[in-house]
C-alpha cells in the first residue's frame, strides 16, 4: 500500500521515472515513451504571440420560435437584436427601394459590360467545379477527405490533359507543316483541273486573282495588317495561357468552397423555402455535374471510333482529325455533324469512295450514340427536348460561343426545372 502512496520521482522532461525491475531488465522504454509525450504536447502548444486567422463566417440559425418573436437567440453576439421591419407600403421604403434598384441594375449592367472576359471565366471555372464534384462526393464516400479528394481528381485531370497535350502535340505539329507543305501542290493541283480551266475561260478568274494579289502586295496597310495580325495572334496565345491559369485557379477555389458556398446561398432564401430551394439547387448541380462528366466520355468515345475508322481507311491527319473530332464533339447536337463535315471533306483526297465509305461509318456511329450510349451515359444527366435543346446550342453559341454552346443544354434543363417546379405549381394553385 505504501508503494501506491508515495510520488514517483519527475524527470527533467517533465515523464515520472520508474523504478528499474528487480531482475535487471531496462526501464529506458517506459522513460522514452514518456519524454515522446512531452515533446509532443509541446509541438502542440500554440506559437507565442501567435494568433489564429479570422475567418467570415455565416451567422448561426436562429430557433423558429424566436425568429417569429423577434428575439435574440444568441445573447453573445454583441450586436443586439434586430429591430422591425419597415412598412413595405411606407412612402419611403417605396421610393428608396425603387431608386436603389434601378441604380444597382445600371451598376451591375455597366461592370457586366467592363468585365465580360472574367465573367466568362467564372462561368467556366464554376462549370469545371460543378463537373468535378461527384468525383470529389465520390471518393468522399470512399472515405477520403474533400481535400485528398480535390487533390486527386484536378491532379488526375491535369496529368490526363499534359499526357494527352504531349503525346499527340508532336504529331500534331508534323500533320501541320505536311498539309502547309502539300497546300501549294493542292492548289496547283486545283488550276491545272479541267473544272478550273473551263471557269477560267468563261470568267477570267485567273487573271483576276493575280490582279488582286499584285494589289494585295503593293499596298503597305494590308502588309501592315498581316503584320498587325501576327502580333495580335501572339497576344491571343498569350492571353488563352493567362485565361487558362485563372480558370484553373478558380476551379480549384470553388471546388473546394463549393458545400460552404451553396449553405451561403440557401441562407439567403427565407427560412420556411429554404428546404425546397437547397432541393431545387442539388437537383441543378448534380444534372450540371453529371453532364459535364456524361458529355466528356461521349466525346471521347466519338474521336476514339473516329480515329480507329480514319486508321482503316488511311484517311490523312487522322491524330490532328481526331483532336478536331473530340474538341467538336463537347457541343452537344451539332458538334458531331461539323466534325463529320471536317473529316470527310479531308478524306476527298484520298478518294470519293474513302469519304463516302467514312460517312456511311461515322453517321451510323451517331445514331448508335444517340440510341444506346448516350441514354446509358447521361441518364443520371439532364432530359431536355429536342427542339428546346437546339434552340438552347444556337443561343448560346451566340451569345457566349463555344463556351456558351458548352453550357446551353444544363442551363436550359435548369430553367425548365425552376419552371416546373415553382411557376407551374404555383400557377396550378391559382
């Protein structure tokens, strides 16, 4: 009993020392573990004069009960409760509301209007946030961490574009310089045609081309302009990379904000709407989500069945046309029609039966695609109509371009929801 009373004596680490065993075995374990300890909690211990970053945080939900009364639910805040509200009928509120809505409509057209550049990579980010994010949910069941899971999917993404950049830019670049080195000859080709001989005869087309070209070359402003093109074509390069680096960056900020982003945003609809509005917002981003991944593998599925065709029958540039082939194919609808027009239009050169034999293959493609893969792929994806999801692609292409045309079809399928779900129910009440 004696043994259990007495303090064991304290090391200079701050470990009690035990006492060596009667048999002469080493205590050094017990002692070693114990001055781990200490220095772990003293790793743990906060820097002094150190203090924690502030952060801007949502205010806490207030009890039903007490946001009907009015009352303050938390106490601690420092700032009071909130006071009434004013008369929405008041002569002031009216006229101050009215006044301040039209200067906040002419403040954001004119930075709308100043900032369209960034606003289009915002939307893009936002797109590629929204389509990497069941990836991210899906290894979040895996029980990985959000962050591991950001981590894991931008840098299987990023390595997926650098490998496939790199494999095929060479090729590219090769199957370039060979159609600008076999141009002249196709052109020359061209005039010496028995076609271009008997309009040259009838119209004098010949002389007139060198007509405009003597023009052409003695005029210092189109000389200028080529020049000023080449420079504004750098500039173009130059400004994709920048654009690319912002779009990449702001992908990953909203990826990884994106839970505390939607909780920001279903704060702002009032309380007894909030559940349908956060049902409404998850329905959208999963039909986003779900699209954006959806109309990737189609893409690649339709430039991979492309690639293997143009392989068989020998059709030139096959690698350059199979990157053109996938690039068109993101825009849903007309995508896979421009690209057939493209490769078809090169394969004439190997022959009519080589263009009609490709056509015939890639056009029945399309409708396997449109019967079979896409349904499978995108059923978890959007349903929009068809006359809707054309009309969708052509306004969007117009208004934003490719960009545009990228995001039609969710954007549409997200409108016909809001309809459905708020304006129709509300009107079938009525």
């Amino acid at each position: 009993m004696k043994d259990h009373l007495e303090p064991r004596p304290i090391d200079e680490s701050g470990s009690s020392v035990v006492d060596a065993p009667a048999d002469g075995t080493s205590a050094s374990v017990p002692v070693r573990t114990g001055r781990l300890a200490a220095i772990t909690r003293k790793l743990r211990q906060p820097i002094p004069g150190a203090r924690t970053r502030v952060r801007f945080e949502m205010p806490p939900e207030d009890e039903p009960v007490a946001a009907a009364e009015g009352i303050k639910a938390d106490e601690d805040n420092g700032f009071g409760a909130p006071g009434p509200r004013m008369s929405s009928q008041h002569p002031l509120y009216v006229g101050f509301m009215g006044t301040a809505g039209v200067g906040v409509a002419l403040l954001v057209f004119y930075i709308a209007s100043n900032t369209t550049q960034l606003i289009l990579w915002i939307v893009a980010a936002l797109f590629i946030a929204l389509g990497l994010d069941p990836v991210v949910r899906w290894l979040e069941t895996r029980k990985v961490p959000r962050p591991g899971g950001i981590l894991i999917s931008v840098s299987v993404l990023v390595l997926a574009v650098a490998g496939f950049f790199a494999t095929l830019i060479p090729t590219i670049v090769e199957q370039v310089s060979e159609i600008v080195r076999q141009a002249p000859e196709w052109i020359r080709g061209f005039l010496d045609s028995d076609f271009f001989r008997t309009v040259d005869s009838q119209f004098g087309v010949r002389d007139r081309i060198t007509t405009e070209l003597d023009k052409f070359v003695k005029d210092p402003e189109a000389m200028g302009g080529i020049f000023g093109g080449v420079v504004g074509f750098g500039s173009t390069v130059a400004n994709g990379l920048f654009g690319t680096l912002i779009v990449l960056v702001l992908s990953l900020y909203f990826l990884a904000a994106l839970p505390s982003m939607k909780r920001w945003a279903y704060r702002l609809a009032p309380r007894s709407r909030r559940p349908r509005v956060e049902a409404l917002s998850e329905a959208i981003t999963d039909s986003v989500g779900n699209y954006v991944i959806g109309q990737a593998c189609v893409a690649l599925l339709n430039a991979l069945f492309a690639f293997i065709v143009m392989s068989i029958l020998g059709i030139p540039f096959s690698v350059l046309l199979a990157f053109v082939v996938a690039l068109l194919a993101f825009i849903p609808l007309v995508g896979g029609m421009i690209a057939a027009v493209v490769v078809i239009l090169v394969a004439l050169t190997a022959g009519w039966q080589t263009a009609v034999i490709y056509a015939i293959a890639y056009f029945a493609y399309l409708q396997f695609e449109a019967y079979f893969i896409s349904p499978r792929i995108m059923q978890r994806a959007v349903a929009v109509p068809g006359a809707v999801a054309v009309i969708s692609v052509i306004a969007g292409g117009s208004l934003l371009g490719v960009l545009g045309a990228l995001i039609a079809i969710p954007t549409a399928a997200a409108i016909m929801l809001l309809i459905k779900e708020v304006f129709i129910m509300r009107q079938d009440r009525h």
